[in-house]
C-alpha cells in the first residue's frame, strides 16, 4: 500500500511560522478485539546546516515516504529562517531552532503517542542531542526521545571553523585572504553577522553551534547511527567510535554502520542512496521489536 501525499502546512510559533511536511504512517489492524492501528514510530527530522539542506531535500523525501509506508509518522520542519519557514537565516538562532523542534513535538504528540525519534542528518543531529534535553527538562516527559543520526556531527565547533572556511576559500580565488579567518571570528565575537556563500550567520547561531556537542543525553536512549561512504574499507572515523563506546558506556542502546552510499548533502550532482534508506528501515523496525 502507498501512502497518501504528505501533508503540507504551516506550524505557528511564537516568532511566525514553520512549513512543514507531515507523512502519516501506513498501518495494518492489529489483530485483537479492538483492532487499534499501530504505529512503529514518530520521527522528527531535522536538516543540516546551510546549503546541506537543499542539498539533502531528495533523499530525506525518499526515506520520509518509505518510512510511512511501513507504519512510521515522520514529520519534517524547515527550521526558522530555512527552507519555505518565516524568517531569514541571519535571524535564527540555535535556541530558536530548538524552539522549533518543541513545536514539532508537540505537534506531532498531539497525533501520535509511538516512541519518539529524532531524525538528524549532520549538525541536525546535534541539535537533536540539545533538544532532547530542553524536552526532557521542561516537560519531564514520558516519552524518552531515541535518535537516528546520519552522518552526525560530533562537535560544533569544528564544523562552524569548516563553515567560515568557506568564506576563505572564496577570498583566496579572489587573491585576498589574509586574515579573513581571524576577522570573521572578530566581527563574530563583536555581535556582528558575517556573510558565508550566500548565507548570514549571526552571532547567536554561530555560538550555539559552536557549543554544540554529541553530549550523552540525559536519559538511556536507543540510536543508531549511520555514516556513509563510497570505499568498499571504510569505517566509522575514530572520534565516532569515542562517541559510541561513551553512549554505550552510560546505558545507551546504539546500534552503527558504515554504508556504501555517496555523501549526497554535498555533491554537485542529484545522488542516490538506496543503501541507506533500507538500512534505516530495517534498524529502526528491529529497534521497534
């Protein structure tokens, strides 16, 4: 059975609104004398940072559709200032994005009480890590959030140093880099909003992902946690193992591969990733056991 298009909308919040695409899970009659629906999950994705997102649009559509069809509710938020939502980048800040993700939740738990999961792809996947615990805080929920992590970040503030050197990479061409590294960091620490390929990043976004680690989230969780690859040798980079044996070591159930599929989110051409889409099923309906 296919499922039905997604549903399209526009989530209020407190500073304007978030479009959203809702894709409600395909499910069967349990066979009992209620005959109650059952759903395997609801998943919350959140994209990655900058250009990554567009980049990345296809193949999270593709798993969204696959998950709903097999008795999974995946909502997927552009996050303020991304996307079709309200706001420009330059406006967002790491806590509004957090916002954003409370808002989804609670959305979402208004349709649908199955196991949370919080879909990341790269440095969505730490701001899935700071939301679980600003959900966990304020709402002492009952609903322990689990992770996907695709291709995560691990520390922010590597991947905000990779950002900006993207703004040195354009003023080497130009023939002009010097010191452009140590002034974006200047106007940065300023209050100043600096313009990286296309895109105004605010002091108020650029700390809070600087801040932003895999941290051990607050409660035992399950995860599973993909990285990607096109060589038939490759494995997990060494600080991901770090991380694993740390989650594993608190408690946590993490279950990580290496797939052989292309690094889609920064390619220049349209890429497929079957792998990786059958993968996250089949890890996420073993997780649903």
């Amino acid at each position: 059975m296919s499922p039905p298009a997604p549903d399209a909308f526009f989530l209020r919040v407190a500073d304007g609104q978030r479009f959203c695409l809702y894709h409600a899970p395909v499910t069967s009659k349990v066979n009992t004398a209620n005959e109650t629906n059952k759903v395997k999950g609801a998943l919350i994705y959140l994209h990655p940072f900058a250009e990554e997102m567009n980049k990345s649009r296809r193949v999270a559509g593709q798993q969204a559709r696959l998950l709903a069809r097999h008795g999974y509710a995946v909502l997927q938020i552009d996050l303020h200032g991304c996307g079709d939502s309200s706001g420009d980048f330059g406006e967002a800040s790491w806590q509004s994005w957090i916002q954003d993700v409370l808002a989804a939740h609670a959305w979402l738990r208004e349709r649908c009480d199955a196991p949370l999961w919080l879909w990341g792809l790269r440095a969505g996947c730490l701001l899935a890590v700071d939301a679980a615990r600003q959900l966990n805080s304020q709402t002492r929920q009952i609903s322990q959030a689990n992770f996907l992590f695709w291709q995560p970040v691990s520390a922010g503030k590597q991947f905000l140093q990779q950002f900006l050197r993207l703004k040195v990479a354009g003023e080497m061409l130009s023939g002009d880099s010097k010191g452009v590294m140590a002034g974006l960091k200047q106007s940065l620490a300023s209050g100043q909003a600096v313009e990286i390929v296309g895109y105004t990043l605010s002091t108020a976004l650029a700390s809070g992902l600087e801040a932003a680690e895999l941290r051990l989230p607050p409660q035992p969780s399950k995860a599973i946690w993909f990285e990607l690859s096109t060589r038939a040798d490759a494995t997990l980079a060494p600080v991901s193992v770090q991380r694993i044996e740390q989650w594993q070591a608190a408690g946590h159930r993490v279950h990580s591969a290496v797939l052989p599929a292309p690094t889609f989110w920064q390619t220049s051409e349209i890429e497929e990733a079957p792998a990786l889409l059958d993968a996250t099923l089949a890890a996420l309906d073993a997780q649903a056991v």
